[in-house]
C-alpha cells in the first residue's frame, strides 16, 4: 500500500533504521518553527528578537522562505517547493541539507506530529 500524508492510517511504526531507505516523506510536512530555530538555521539575527516578530515574518515571506507567521503564538510555517518537498531537502539524495540546523519539529520527528511514534515511510525506489 502507497503511504499517503493524509490518511495517518498508511504510515508505519517509526523505527529509526527506515530512514536510511526512505524517500523523505515527512520532509513534504508544513513544518512549524520557531524565532529560535530560524537564528539557528542562519535566517535571522538573534538581535531580531527584540523587534515585533512580524517585520521579521514579512521579511522571511518576501524572500520565500516563510509562507506563513502566527502572531498570537509566534510560530513560523516554512515554506516548501511547488512539489510539496522542504526548502531544505536535497531533491536527489533526499536528505537533510541542514540536517545539523534543523529545526527542533524536525529534531523531534516523530515523537511530535500528527501520529506520534509513526512516520510516513515509504521505500526509496533504488533500495532493495
């Protein structure tokens, strides 16, 4: 069965070895972060953080790579490519390329996301 990132039914116990052969699925999730995490992935200035968060979102979403911000609660949605992947995913090896920086939702993938403990693995087709 083809996993589908809508229906959490089709996604697997997470076990950490499937990473290694999959084709990146949870990389194609709206990914939430934080002012914090964008300092740590080189987007903004920590002196940033005393302006009001929402000149630092209009600057991110003007430059593409935030797509929305919530005020209220100060969390940032990273943009993704026109495929649905993370700005961040290297498209031929389908791994992380800031897999140091990451953000703490990725960091704590899948212990936190809409089915906690599973992931949307899916076999890589050059894996046997």
């Amino acid at each position: 069965m083809k996993t589908s990132l809508d229906d959490l039914s089709t996604w697997s116990r997470y076990r950490s070895r499937l990473c290694r052969s999959c084709v990146a699925n949870c990389c194609r999730l709206a990914v939430e972060v934080r002012a914090e995490d964008l300092i740590r992935l080189g987007l903004m200035e920590e002196m940033e953080l005393e302006e009001n968060l929402k000149y630092v979102a209009r600057r991110l979403i003007k430059s593409g790579v935030v797509e929305h911000f919530h005020s209220r609660s100060g969390v940032f949605t990273l943009s993704r490519r026109a495929s649905g992947d993370c700005l961040f995913l290297d498209e031929t090896t389908r791994r992380c390329t800031v897999y140091e920086k990451r953000p703490e939702t990725c960091r704590n993938h899948p212990q936190v996301g809409p089915r906690p403990g599973w992931c949307a693995y899916e076999k890589r087709m050059d894996q046997d």
